[in-house]
C-alpha cells in the first residue's frame, strides 16, 4: 500500500509540471487568458489529490516503522530473555539497553524509512528522467552527465561514514553502561565522597562519544556542499545548452522552464540516494551490534524430547559433581554429593567462596555439571522440561529483588495465576499483611524501583510471600537474613519455617544460627564437602564447623546462657536480650549489665560457688570503677571448707564483689550487646554472703 502511494506521487508532480509549461506556453506567452481558470482549476484538483495521497503514505509510513521497530525490539528482548546467565556475567546492562533501543532505532531508519525512500527515489528519477527525454532528449543526455558524480563522491564518502557511524554506536552503548551503573550505585557513590570522580568518568566517556559524533558530523558537513557544487555545475550546463537550444533550435520558453523543473525534481532524488548510500553504512554499524546479541546462542536448552515434571514430590539428589565456570581454571565445585527429601532441610554453610551459591546455580540449571549428575524425582536435570524444572522451585534470593509496581503484582509474580485471596493468604503467612494493610494503598502501594521505598526487612517478606504463593516442591533460600538486623532477622526467622514446612528446602547461610536447626549440615571448603552431619555432631568433632562456630561467637553465648542467671537472660531464637532491670556501667565501653535488685522480704537465689583459687598472698586490688565508699576486695586466703548451704541476703558491701568480677571477666559481644563472660564468677557472690563478696575478685 505505501510503495503504491509512494509511485503515485511522482506522477501527480509530473502532470502538475506539464500544467506550468501549458501556463506558460498557452497562456502567457499568446496572452490568452482565456485557459487560465482551466489551467488553475485542473492544478488545484491535482494538489488536493497530492495533499490527501502524501498524508496516507506518511500515515502508512509512520506506521509500518513503528510496527517494526516493535517486532525486532520484542523479537530481541525475547531473545535475550532466553540467553543463558553466563551471557549477563559477561556483558554490560546499559551496553545491551543501547542496542536494545538505539542500534534497533538505527536499523529501522534504513530497512523501513530507506527502503521506502529508495523506491521512491528510483520511481520519481526514471518519470522525471523520462520527462527530460520527452521534453528534449538532447538536453537531458547534457543533464545526465553530472549523475555519475554524484555516487562517485557518495562511494568515497560512504566507506568514513561506516568507519564512523560504527565508533558512534560503540561510545554510544558505552555512555549507557556507564550511566546505568552510576545511577544503581547513587548510595555507595554518595557514601564514599565519589560524586566528583564519577562526573570525572563520565564526562571522559562523553568526550570520547563527542569525539565519535564530531568525525562523523565533519564528514557529513563536507559531504553536503559537494554535492551542492555538483548540482550547481550540472544546471549550470543545462543552463547554457538550453539558452543554445531556444536560439538556434526553437524550443520554446515553457518547454525549457518545465525542463528545468523536472531538472530540479531529478537532483532531489539522486542526492536522496546517494545520502541514502551512507545511511545504509551507518544502519550496518547498529546492525552489526544487534546481530552480534541476536547470534549468541543460550548454553542451557530443554531438549526435544524432555520429561514434564506434573506433579513434582521434590526429591534432590546431586550425585559426584564437579564444576567449574567458564574461564575459570579452577573448580569451583569437586565431587560434591548430596540428598534432601520432602520435609528435610539441608544447610549448606562455609567460608565466602567456598562453593555454597554455585550449587543452587546447578539445581536452578543456570549452568549444567561438567560431570556428575543432578537429579530432581530421580530424573536429569538435563533431560527435564527447562520450565517444569523451575516451576519446581522457589527462590529467596541474597539479593533481595523486587520490580518496580505494586505489592499485589510483586507477590503475583511468584505465580501467574494467582488469585487475590492467593496473594492474601500468602503474605500473612509471610508476616507481611499487617505492615502492608497499614499502608495508605495497601497491597496496591507501588515499592519504587528495586523496592526503595521499603525497608529491607519488609522486602524480604514480599519475597517470602512470593516464595510461598508459588508453592513449589523445592525451596532454596541464599543467605535469607543477610542485610537484616537483628529484630528484622527475628521477624524473618518465623515465617521462613512456615515456608520451609513439608519442602525439601536447601539453605545457603553464613549465619550458623540459622544452620542449627537443619536436619543435615554440609560444611563446604575449596569446593569441596569436608564435614557433614548434624549440629552437635559437628561441634563434638571439633572440625571446620566448630571453628566457624566459635569464630561466629556463638558458642560464647551458648556458654554465657548456660551460666546466665534467669532473671537477667531472656533466650529468643538463641539471641540474647537483657531485660529492663537496674544497671550498673561495665568497663569502658558505655556497656550496661543487668543487675538484680535485692528482693525486701526473700533471699537471693541461689547459685552453684564457682571452685575456690589456690591461695594466695596478693594484696587488695581495686578493680577501676568501683563506687567510692567500698572497700576493695579482698582474695581469700584459704578456700572455704565447703560452700555455704543456705544463701544469705544480698547486702550492700556485696556490690564489691559483683563489679570487680566484672572488671577481671572478658567482655564478648552477642548479637550487638555485650556479655560479661566473668559475671557467673562475680554472681557466685550472692551465695558467699559477706567476707569481701565471697571470693569475686578471682
């Protein structure tokens, strides 16, 4: 339809010409004014006709560029959709958006807008070359003479503009990148002072983009007066032997101005394709780039004849696996084996790096073993359904990630065809219905790009929730807690349990906390599986785990909430918290310790003495920050024959006991407080009664 208009127009200018010679010819030449109003009224109905034909092939145009500017753009970011996640560990997000948006623009301009121009092009030069022909062939031989020098000087020219256009799109895609990646990372930029340097770095990648556009703008500026030089010689040749041709030959005036005409029309063209020319080479340089995307190819396929997956029981089994990435020279997995069955919850815990991620890559099939077999209901990954797999799955990411919409579409996300009552129920199990309901908007409140407007603890609620609206037969969680404090943590701990009941549910943590409730913990090293068993069988071991274990401090508070007395230690999810008593300040750190009042009208509890020290002739010590007025204390000089049977009433003098054991104790942080090791020590002083505090300043 548009190439249609497109031929029409060139005739219509061709009759409108041929009525200007008869104007000139019939009317003005014999002064017969009679034809006039004919003339002017078959000239208007032609540039109404014109007016109405340019508007549909504009309209139809427009159209047809945009409808394919929609199909490759789509057909690309499908495309991309379906690559493999090594081909995003490799390439820049903001590179790929540039080829994705600019590089597919520039394709258009030329496979759609220029294709089209070319055809009219080619249809107005041969009607206005053969009106040349018919008007006086002699003349328009002398016209054609400056045509080959047209796409003489276009075929120079062509081969820069390519050169050119393609170190364009290259800085291009690079600006993008660059940008993308400053604009993510506003807070870290911000945070460390780097605003100056980043504008620094942009404004070298921008230069090196102005340098780009100004090779390509000066070869473009040159290209465009020689091609006016060219058009000016070539009528000025017309020019003369037409002159000629009037005196010598008889050609009559309108004949001559209508030649010129469609002269004019003829150098529209022929400039139009020799522009056209280096718009092709510039449209090979974004093609170039797009085809680059479009022939990479996804390493991870379902094969032609792969198992469904209909209703799958969740049954994991990673047999001898090893694998290493691509380019790498190390293994980043060694023979690794394992099993989690429905209900069972595997940890996977180690050192950073040791290889803990890279297994629920492999379970997610984002890459395939190099040997060893995976398998989910006892069959291949491999040979699975690429979709059945995944739909088998539910994530919760370290990354917490969540899109730019509301809460109802986030949550949604974790199944297509989730209903509202779906969503709901989902997010209370997930413990996030109250803080969403008490939203202005509610579940249609948008959470801003990559959730910024919620707190890290309610992201990773929606994400829980999306987890559990999937309902999938398996469930990885990656470092579920990472980034939360300790009461968001806390929050986070429940509805995790919710979600992992009754899933086989692998678990990929640094916080052991999280780990001690597994069925079976894996200790991962190098790659490797070094320890595996369960949480006190490790410890006994004294092995790699135990190690993490009392590097993680733990084990200091398992210690400490053993000694601890019950009115001062409140245990929640194996995290200490000291309860609002009376406090007394410790050491140098600001750090206060609960301290029991005295009971007016009962006896202290009583505690197990600590074993007597050997004796000893040291003289009275005063521990720093002892409240003036009480005497030091004082080591006993022989240990008591046996401990005190009944306790005595706690007295003032006491107080000298309980601080100077806390000054001698080591201090050990728990969850962000600090844990007076020493206070059993000092505390053994409520049961010793008076005498110095009952031996406190061991």
């Amino acid at each position: 339809m548009v190439l249609i208009l497109t031929l029409l127009l060139p005739v219509i200018q061709a009759v409108q010409i041929w009525l200007f010679k008869a104007l000139v010819d019939d009317v003005l030449v014999p002064k017969h004014f009679s034809l006039f109003w004919k003339i002017a009224t078959l000239y208007l109905l032609s540039a109404l006709i014109e007016a109405g034909v340019a508007f549909v092939a504009d309209l139809m145009s427009s159209w047809l560029s945009q409808q394919f500017l929609l199909d490759l753009r789509t057909d690309m970011f499908r495309h991309l959709q379906k690559l493999s996640l090594d081909f995003y560990e490799r390439r820049r997000i903001g590179d790929l958006v540039s080829r994705l948006t600019n590089d597919i623009a520039g394709i258009e301009s030329f496979l759609v807008s220029g294709l089209t121009d070319a055809v009219s092009y080619l249809v107005q030069m041969l009607v206005y070359a053969t009106a040349l022909f018919v008007i006086q062939w002699k003349l328009a031989l002398v016209a054609l003479v400056s045509a080959p020098m047209f796409w003489f000087t276009a075929g120079q020219f062509s081969r820069l503009i390519k050169k050119a256009s393609r170190e364009r799109r290259r800085r291009s895609g690079s600006l993008s990148a660059l940008a993308e990646e400053t604009l993510g990372n506003a807070a870290l930029i911000q945070a460390y002072n780097r605003q100056d340097w980043e504008v620094a770095r942009f404004h070298r990648e921008g230069e090196s983009k102005y340098a780009a556009e100004m090779a390509g703008a000066r070869l473009k500026a040159l290209y465009s007066p020689l091609v006016d030089v060219i058009e000016l010689l070539g009528a000025l040749l017309v020019m003369g032997f037409g002159a000629w041709q009037i005196a010598h030959s008889g050609m009559s005036i309108g004949s001559f101005l209508a030649f010129l005409t469609f002269l004019t029309l003829l150098f529209s063209p022929i400039r139009g394709l020799s522009k056209l020319a280096t718009s092709a080479y510039s449209a090979t340089a974004s093609a170039e780039r797009v085809i680059d995307v479009m022939d990479d190819r996804a390493t991870i396929v379902t094969p032609l004849a792969a198992t469904v997956l209909s209703d799958p029981v969740g049954v994991v089994d990673v047999r001898d696996v090893s694998f290493a990435y691509p380019g790498s020279e190390h293994d980043a997995l060694h023979a690794v084996s394992l099993s989690v069955r429905p209900g069972e919850v595997l940890a996977l815990v180690g050192a950073s790096g040791a290889g803990k991620t890279t297994v629920t890559k492999l379970l997610l099939r984002f890459y395939d073993p190099d040997s060893g077999q995976i398998c989910l209901d006892g069959v291949d990954l491999r040979h699975l359904d690429l979709a059945s797999l995944r739909g088998s799955i539910s994530v919760v990411l370290q990354e917490t990630l969540v899109f730019d919409g509301t809460i109802r579409e986030n949550i949604a996300y974790g199944r297509a065809d989730a209903t509202e009552d779906d969503i709901q129920a989902a997010a209370r199990a997930a413990d996030a219905d109250d803080f969403i309901t008490a939203l202005p908007a509610g579940y249609d409140t948008p959470v801003g790009e990559r959730g910024r407007r919620l707190s890290g603890g309610q992201r990773q609620r929606i994400a829980i929730a999306r987890a559990m609206v999937r309902n999938a037969a398996v469930l990885i969680l990656d470092e579920p807690t990472t980034g939360l404090d300790a009461e968001s943590g806390e929050r986070v701990l429940e509805p995790l349990r919710r979600l992992m009941s009754g899933r086989s549910t692998i678990v990929v943590s640094h916080n052991l906390l999280t780990a001690r409730e597994a069925t079976e913990i894996l200790v991962f090293d190098q790659g490797r599986i070094v320890e595996r068993g369960r949480h006190h069988d490790l410890l006994h071991r004294g092995g790699v785990y135990a190690r993490l274990y009392r590097l993680s401090g733990l084990a200091d508070l398992e210690a400490a909430e053993s000694i601890a007395p019950p009115a001062a230690v409140a245990a929640g999810g194996g995290v200490l918290h000291l309860v609002s008593t009376p406090v007394a300040p410790v050491g140098n750190r600001g750090v206060v310790a609960a301290v029991a009042p005295p009971a007016p009208s009962s006896p202290a509890p009583s505690l197990p003495s600590p074993a007597p020290p050997p004796p000893t002739s040291l003289p009275p010590t005063t521990p720093p920050g002892t409240p003036p007025g009480i005497p030091p204390a004082t080591p006993p000089s022989t240990p008591p024959s046996t401990p005190p049977s009944t306790p005595s009433p706690l007295l003032p003098e006491d107080f000298s006991g309980i601080l100077s054991g806390m000054a001698t104790g080591w201090t050990t942080w728990v969850d962000g407080a600090a844990w007076i090791t020493g206070f059993g020590i000092a505390a053994a002083g409520l049961g010793g009664g008076g005498g110095g505090g009952g031996g406190g300043g061991a």
